[in-house]
C-alpha cells in the first residue's frame, strides 16, 4: 500500500470524538471492561452504532461523572459480525 493509499484509507476510518460519543447511545452496544490496559485506571471498551450508521469500537474510561474518550476506532470486520449479532 501506498503513502498516499494509507492516509486515505486514515482519513476514510477516521472517527470523530462527537460521533464516538453517539455510541453510547445504542442500546445494543456491547461494554467490557479492559483488562489488558487497566493497569494505572479502570478502563473500559464499548462497541456501537454511531449516528452515523457505522459501528465504532470506543476505549474509555469513568472519571467521577464524566467519560473519558482514550480511543475511537471504526469496527473491523469480526467486530461487526459479533456486534451485528447481539442486534438480531
């Protein structure tokens, strides 16, 4: 892949923090805690459609009352399958 194929396809996944935050509002989305990165905070990763109609993988974590958006990434390909599952 290109230089220029790679930052295209960058661009195209990209996730904005508004339409991470959409997520949190499907009531399908799945939430798990991260084991793998909570070493210093509890963190946590929550799998959802935006309001954009695509399904965003969000790491987060709880601060008091509010969340913390770490990461936003779109979906890949088995995350979608599992998330488009629990929807049926």
């Amino acid at each position: 892949m290109g230089r220029r194929e790679g930052a295209r396809e960058r661009t195209q996944a990209r996730v904005s923090f508004d339409e991470a935050m959409t997520c949190f509002y499907d009531v399908y989305a799945i939430e798990a805690y991260d084991v793998d990165h909570s070493a210093g905070e509890d963190r946590f990763i929550i799998m959802g459609q935006s309001d954009r109609n695509r399904v965003i993988v969000t790491a987060f974590t709880v601060r008091g009352m509010t969340i913390r958006v770490i990461s936003a990434r779109e979906a890949r390909r088995q995350e979608r399958l599992e998330y488009e599952k629990q929807v049926r």
